[in-house]
C-alpha cells in the first residue's frame, strides 16, 4: 500500500489542503511504500531516524565542527528520546521511501510527519516540530496561517542546518538580512538583533555588556554560541505559531514566509 491511499481514504479534506499548498507532497505519498509494523521499530538501536541523527552529529564531531562535550549532550539527548520506544507510533525510513505506523490508520500528523521525513529528507532534528522543525511551518501553511511554500520549508531547513553547522555564516546572514531593519537603534551584530526581540540568549550571559545597550560596538567582537544560532531557529517557528511580531518579521526577512 502507498501511504497517499491513507491519505485520500482517511483525510480527504485535509488531503485536499495538501495539493493546494503542496503539491509536490502529495506526488512523494504516492511513492511512499506502507510496510507492516514490527515490535523491533520501538526498539532504540533499530531506530534509524536516531541512528542517522547521531551519524550526523558524529560527522560534526569528526570533521571538528563540535566539542566532544557538544557530541555527548546531543547523543544522549537522542538515546534518551528514543528511550520513550512505547510513543514511538510511526518510523520513516528516508532512503528506501518506507514508512511504518504501529496503527493501521494512524494520526494525520503522525502520517504528516513519517512521509514528511522522505518527501524533505531530513532527520527529526531539522523537521521534526519537537525541535522547532519544519514540521511546524507545513502545519501552519495548511492552517492559512501564512503564505508558506515548499520553497520556503525547503530554506528553512538549509538554514537550520547551517545554523548547527556553521554558526558564525548562520548569524553574519542574520545580520546581513536582518540589521538594516532597525537602522541606528542598534549595531549590526546577531546578539542586539536576538535580544531587540525580547529574547535573552545563553551567549550573552558571559558578555560584558548592558544588555540594554544594543549600540554598544563590543557586541559586533561577539562570537555567536551554536546554541543561540540554534536557538534563533527555533525561535523563528516558535514566533510565527504563536503571533510573534518581531519573530515574523525576521521570518518574513530570512525568506521563511512571503
Ligand atoms: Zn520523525
């Protein structure tokens, strides 16, 4: 069974919403094959969402992108995620275009959610909504919530990305797209931008300066902390879901939403 047959069967209306705003995603459903459930997809080291998350934390950790410490706190978060096996309700299989679901007709998310990993291509930790994903801007789109397109959700995730991996390019484009905005009222550096909205980052806590001096020239000596660059994302579609005004502007700047 392709998973589009749960799709239209299950969820017409919203299946219908779908075509209208993503067409393309649709098409992925009707390659997607929908394989039987078996009791080892619960199990943590037979998950392969986790097993290719912490193969790409190790490629950061191998090529010196990370500390060690950075590789233990974001491995064991995942161990400890996929501890939960008994929530565990659906698994993607990315490259084989395989989904499973523990119920035969599972939650619209959840089917949202599975063929979202194989039609973006990205593990939970750039799509997943848990982590601020782009799972969050596919729901908001089908919501009329903003005019969000494939091409969007598809940036957002290169984002997020460089983001993790690079954070000082990830902040310099946050300058470059975002300082203009607030003219003279600040410098043009990521630290007065994250705390303009009211966003207190973790980097700042070692900085020495007034955190209400957002013109002081010392923030633009500041190197950004791959948790606020992190954080930033996150952020962004945690703004836009809950109504935000500065979060949809830096959205709407960083070509996340029209
Ligand atoms: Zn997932």
């Amino acid at each position: 069974m392709k998973a589009i047959e749960i799709f239209e069967k299950h969820y017409p209306e919203r299946t219908e919403k779908i075509r209208e705003k993503f067409p393309a995603f649709l098409e992925t459903a009707r390659e997607v094959e929908v394989v039987p459930w078996q009791k080892e997809f619960q199990v943590a080291d037979k998950n392969p969402e986790a097993i290719d998350e912490i193969e790409f934390w190790n490629t950061l950790l191998d090529s010196g992108m990370i500390t060690r410490e950075e590789w233990e706190r974001e491995t064991n978060r995942i161990m400890r995620e996929v501890g939960y096996s008994s929530k565990t309700v659906g698994i993607a299989f990315i490259k084989e275009k395989q989904v499973s679901f523990r119920h035969e007709v599972p939650p619209f998310n959840v089917l949202v959610h599975e063929v979202g990993h194989v039609h973006f291509q990205e593990v939970d930790t750039f799509w997943s909504a848990t982590y601020g994903g782009g799972e969050i801007l596919f729901h908001l789109a089908l919501h009329d919530r903003y005019k969000i397109t494939e091409e969007n959700i598809r940036r957002f995730h290169s984002l997020y990305h460089l983001a993790v991996e690079n954070p000082k390019a990830f902040a310099d484009l946050v300058v470059e797209k975002i300082a203009p905005y607030f003219g003279d009222q600040i410098v043009p550096a990521f630290y007065p931008i994250c705390l303009f909205s009211g966003w207190l980052p973790f980097g700042v806590s070692s900085a020495e300066v007034d955190t209400f001096d957002l013109r002081n020239p010392k923030w633009l000596e500041m190197e950004p902390d791959r948790t606020d660059t992190a954080g930033f994302i996150q952020n962004l579609t945690a703004g836009l879901q809950y109504n935000d005004t500065f979060w949809i502007v830096y959205s709407q700047k960083l070509g996340i939403i029209e």
